[in-house]
C-alpha cells in the first residue's frame, strides 16, 4: 500500500473527480501547464484557495466535495507522520477552514462516508483512479475526527460515527491490498480521536506511547495495539 502511495503521490495528473453540482472548480489543476509553470508548493497553495464570495455562498455538501478534491491533498501522506502533514493542510486551505465552521459538517460527512462501499474500488480504473478511491475514505476519516469537528457531535452522534467506522474496518480488512496499511492506520486514528475526545475516563487504558506512533506515524510497535483500541472501543460504545 505504501508503494502504491508514492506512485500516486507522484502523478502528475491526481485529482479527484468533481461530481454535479459543485458550484465551483479549481482554475488550475495538476498536470495544466499552469500548474506545471508554478515555482514552488507556495504558489500552488495560492492558486488552490476558493474565492471569498463564493466560499460564503457554497453550501456545506458541495464545500465538502471541494475539500475532498484539493489538488495538493495527498500531500498529507507526504509528511513523516499523518498530525504534521493534515495540519499544513487546514493551514494552507481556506475550503478546510471553512468546512470546520459549518455545524452541519458532520452531517455531510457522515452521509458521505456511509456512500463509499470499501470494496467498491473501480475494477476496471487506473491505479490514480483506485489510489482516488481508496484515500477518499481516509480524508473522510481524517475530516470528521478533527478536534473541532468533534466538538459539534454529541456523544450519541460520536457513537454512530465509531459504529461506520468499525464497519469500514471490518470491509477494509478483506481488501488488504490496498487498506491493510495507510487504510487502517486512518480508521484507528479517527476511531481513538473519538473516543479520547469524549471521556478521559479510557486514557489510562491505551498505551499512548505504542498508541500514537501507531496512528500518527504507521508504526506498529506492539502488534496488540490495534486489539488494544478494539477492547477500549468496545467499552466506550456499551459504557459511555
């Protein structure tokens, strides 16, 4: 899975397809010559930014697909650990900073990410088109897990997000071609932001020293660890 990221990650052409509806679309796009004229991440970083009128007029469903089509978004995967790289993100895109205002986020991205089918992976697509389909989902699950985000859900809202997630695991799981490592990784992260974000009452019982390099990094010091977060999520859902 990592191999197939970096062949990603190095496409000239990756962008994630736009669907109807969307009331606004980036100017310049990877692969434009354009695009391949701008000197440096700085001005492809400016020439990404949604346009403030439009951006207070977009509603939040097609403000996500924006979001979920930033050109430079999976560059986060291109940083040493998955917290550094999604913070130059939300620092770098207007779209993202806006979508953490809107209270009805959650909602839209909870109704997205029960739209995406894990083994639905385009049979017949090119390796962009399936590495696309396959990171969709982690962008999804690294969105809804921000702090702030979270601070709009209520703990019954907090459960039914953790219940999805668990089922998107459980698919991911018979992909493991192309979820086993990154796509994993995003789902405990997402799922353990969860659960610390709504009771300090679990933290004693994960291991955040063999925890987060798991979740922020990809690696995997104790393989008990993800059994770890399962047993603490169990009790979150029965418990809390």
């Amino acid at each position: 899975m990592k191999t197939i990221l970096f062949l990603i990650l190095l496409m000239p052409m990756l962008a994630f397809p736009q669907s109807e509806g969307v009331k606004w679309d980036y100017p310049v796009k990877p692969g434009s010559e354009v695009w391949k004229s701008l000197k440096n991440n700085a001005e492809k970083v400016q020439n990404c930014q949604i346009p403030g009128d439009v951006l207070a007029t977009m509603n939040t469903r097609d403000l996500l697909k924006v979001c979920l089509s930033y050109p430079l978004l999976p560059d986060i995967f291109a940083f040493n650990n998955i917290k550094d790289g999604f913070v130059k993100f939300e620092n770098d895109f207007n779209g993202f900073r806006e979508l953490l205002k809107r209270d009805d986020a959650p909602d839209e991205l909870l109704k997205k990410y029960k739209s995406i089918e894990p083994a639905a992976i385009p049979a017949n697509g090119t390796i962009l088109e399936k590495g696309n389909y396959v990171l969709n989902m982690s962008f999804i699950e690294l969105f809804i897990s921000h702090p702030l985000m979270l601070k709009k859900i209520d703990t019954n809202g907090k459960k039914e997000i953790i219940q999805e997630l668990l089922l998107k695991k459980e698919k991911k799981k018979n992909q493991p071609d192309w979820y086993q490592t990154t796509g994993i990784q995003t789902n405990y992260l997402a799922i353990t932001s969860i659960v610390m974000s709504d009771s300090d009452k679990f933290k004693s019982e994960l291991d955040m020293t063999k925890v987060s390099p798991y979740i922020y990094y990809g690696i995997l010091t104790d393989p008990e660890i993800p059994n770890q977060i399962d047993q603490v999520t169990d009790k979150y859902l029965k418990n809390n």
